[in-house]
C-alpha cells in the first residue's frame, strides 16, 4: 500500500499537463501589453492632442490641466457660501384641508418710534 502511494506522489509531482513555454509565451506577451498600455498612458497624460476635433474636444496635460483647475478654484465665485431653502416655508403647498395661517405684518415706521 506504501509503495502504491509513493508512486502515485510522484507521479503527480512529476507529471506536468501543460509545458513551461505557454507560461513564458503568455508573461512575455502580457509584459508587452502592459508596456504599451503604459507607453499610451504616458503619451495621452502629457501631451496635447484631440478627443474629437469636430466638436472641439481636446486633451491636455495633466500638470497644466491641474494648473488650470487651481485657478478656476480660486476664483471667488467658487468660495463657499451658505446655502438657502430651494422655496419659502410659506410657498410651499398644504395638504387640503388644513388652514393656511395670514402672513405675519412687518411693523410699521410710526409704531417703533413711539417705543
């Protein structure tokens, strides 16, 4: 029983269904594709070019294009502000049946010159 499963161990550590070579093909193939994907990332990242001319679309470096970003970021337009309700409480609508109170009256001139 032993040397029956010895045999089979070393049948399994030696037997090899696929050669080494497609392994090696195959990394040698993907160290090639990755080198192009690399070499077009750099070329679109850091030149200028068009996406599509006819509607004047363009591709910049990214170091300008962040240069650019910067300014636009600074303009004061861009300052964060507070923000407000999209609408008055009052404007808004209420559900049927419910009474709709009178808007409050602002003070007049001659009331708080009296006080």
């Amino acid at each position: 029983m032993f040397v029956l499963f010895l045999a089979a161990v070393i049948v399994l550590v030696l037997w090899n269904p696929r050669p080494l070579d497609e392994d090696a093909e195959r990394a040698i193939l993907r160290a090639k594709n990755l080198k192009e994907l690399r070499e077009a990332n750099e070329k679109r990242l850091n030149n200028y070019g068009w996406v599509d001319q006819a509607k004047g679309i363009v591709f910049i470096p990214i170091a300008r294009a962040m240069e650019l970003e910067t300014v636009s970021l600074n303009d004061p337009k861009w300052k964060p502000h507070a923000t407000y309700p999209i609408a008055p409480i009052d404007l808004v609508p209420k559900p049927a049946g419910m009474p709709v109170p009178a808007p409050a009256a602002a003070p007049s001139a001659s009331s708080t010159s009296a006080k």
